[in-house]
C-alpha cells in the first residue's frame, strides 16, 4: 500500500501501521460504514474546516473503527483510540472525546471540532439522490441480522426523529448548503418505506 492510502489526511506520519490497521478495519466487508464512508467523511471535514485539527482528522479515521452494529461500537470506537494513541503526540482523550459524540450527534454549542466531526458523519444525508440510495442499501446491508419488518420500523424511527429536529446540522455552513438536500432525502426514504411497508 502507498504512503498515501485512500486519502493523504494521515497526521501521524510515524504510525503508518496504525493506518493501515484503520484501513483494514473499514475494509472487512461492511455495507455503509466502509473505506468510502471514511474518505467521505474526511472531504467533509477538509470542506467545512480546512485547517482542522490532528485530533479532528484523527477522530473521523476512529469514528466507526468498531462496527457491528452494536449500541456500543461507538465507545469501542473511542477506547481503541485511547489505547492505540496513548503513546503518539496526539491527544488521545480528545480524539476518544470526540469519537463518542458521534453516537448521539449532540455536540456542545461551543464544540466546534465536535460539530464539524457530527455534521461530517451526517453529510451523507445531503448526497445526490443515487448516491443516497446507495447509502442506505448499505445501511440496510449493516443490518442484514435484522428482518425486514424489524428493519423498516427502526429505520422509519431514525429517519423520522431526524426530520422533527429543528435543524440537522450544527455548523453554519453545512445547515446551509446540506440541510435542503438533506431533508429533501429523508422524506423521499420515509415516503419508499411506508410505501413497501403497504405492498408487504
């Protein structure tokens, strides 16, 4: 594999083989939360800040590092952060801080890494119509374990939950230029679902 990977925004040029266990781990398979959703995540984050931070980069490479779909894999996300970092110059407390909030997507009103790292995860809602439709059949494809009805009615609480926020997005930036798109996606899901839901 190159120095480069999938994506040059590595900051800790002397753990490459930290790297690469990253990479292996979000190459195992998976249906959504793969390699692309990786790299996806970390252009969102070069869009809205592009002078982020180590620890930011550092907590999208870690934010699904764990997933089986789970209730936890985020907090086991954030303690393989802890403990593979401890003894780099990163701050690995913070990297683990960050990791967490992705399981709720509820930053402080002054986190602004947290923020960007939430409205980063949650920017596939904002994407082109066919590569939303990818995205959940990749979701879908997370939760294979689960039956289609079962599936459904999980599925249409998430999605309903997200569209009876106020807003989606955190930063500025983002509740302007993906928030439309974004809510404009879910309501088209929503909608394919009750409607396969009928024909069942």
């Amino acid at each position: 594999m190159s120095d480069d990977g999938p994506h040059p925004r590595w900051p800790l040029p002397d753990r490459l083989d930290l790297r690469d266990q990253l990479l292996a781990a979000y190459g195992t398979g998976r249906g959504y939360h793969d390699l692309r959703h990786l790299t996806e995540v970390l252009d969102r984050i070069a869009e809205l800040d592009p002078d982020a931070g180590d620890e930011l980069i550092l907590a999208a490479w870690f934010h699904d590092a764990v997933y089986d779909g789970d209730r936890d894999d985020e907090e086991r996300s954030a303690f393989l952060a802890e403990i593979e970092l401890a003894d780099t110059d990163a701050d690995a407390a913070e990297v683990a801080r960050l990791v967490r909030l992705t399981a709720t997507h509820s930053p402080a009103t002054d986190d602004l890494a947290g923020q960007a790292l939430c409205d980063a995860d949650l920017g596939i809602l904002a994407a082109s119509p066919e590569r939303y439709a990818e995205y959940a059949e990749g979701v879908r494809a997370d939760y294979a374990h689960i039956d289609d009805e079962g599936f459904r009615e999980g599925r249409l609480a998430v999605l309903e939950d997200l569209l009876g926020r106020e807003q989606l997005f955190h930063t500025e930036y983002a509740r302007r230029v993906w928030e439309p798109r974004a809510r404009q996606n879910i309501v088209a899901e929503i909608h394919a679902l009750k409607v396969t839901a009928d024909l069942s």
